[in-house]
C-alpha cells in the first residue's frame, strides 16, 4: 500500500498512491489508520484524488477509520473524490457521514 502522510494546517494529510482501495488493501488500510490514532494523531485527511475504485471493504476500512477516530476524539475526512468513487459514497450516503471536501487545499488553504 502506498500512502504519503504530510503536516499541513494542524491535519495529517493522508495522500493514498493507489488507483483500487479494495480486499486488497483494507486491512492494512485499518491499521494504518488505527496507529497513527493511538500514535496522537486527532485530524486525518485522506486524500483520494488517485483512486478511481473502491469496493465495499475499501468502503469498511474508511469508515472504520472513521470511528476510531470518533473513538480518539479526532476526525478522519476526505478530499478529492473521483467521479466513480464519490458515486459509491453517494449510493451507500456515507457521504453523509464523512465530511467531503473537494481537494486537499480546500481544507488546509494552502496550493501543492
């Protein structure tokens, strides 16, 4: 799996390099998540602009990161739904459960 993580605007940005986040990946997806909550961590943002697929065990382990992070009294959001994948997000309405924002820079005001 491959993710890069930056410090921007008190966020941890969470940039997934990956065009499928599926079986594949979930689990190690939860994980990644879970240790950077119990390392400290509070405000996640993953960034999905690379995605172009997500299944439904991609689905779990973003909402799983969700409530862990709820559980860490932190936030986990998303930013740069693609077309396909922010239509699951629709299909399932998680996307009225996550905060979705357009593009990283939205969140953190500052351009790549």
């Amino acid at each position: 799996m491959q993710i890069e993580t930056e410090k921007q605007k008190g966020w941890t940005i969470l940039r997934l390099r990956e065009p499928r986040v599926d079986a594949h990946l979930s689990d190690a997806l939860k994980e990644f998540f879970l240790k950077l909550l119990e390392s400290g961590e509070k405000r996640l943002l993953v960034d999905l602009t690379e995605v172009r697929f997500i299944d439904s065990s991609g689905l779990g382990a973003l909402l799983s990161g969700y409530k862990n992070a709820n559980l860490h009294q932190g936030t986990l959001a998303l930013a740069g739904l693609q077309p396909r994948v922010k239509e699951m997000f629709e299909l399932t309405r998680l996307n009225r459960v996550f905060e979705v924002y357009g593009s990283v820079d939205e969140v953190t005001g500052e351009k790549p």
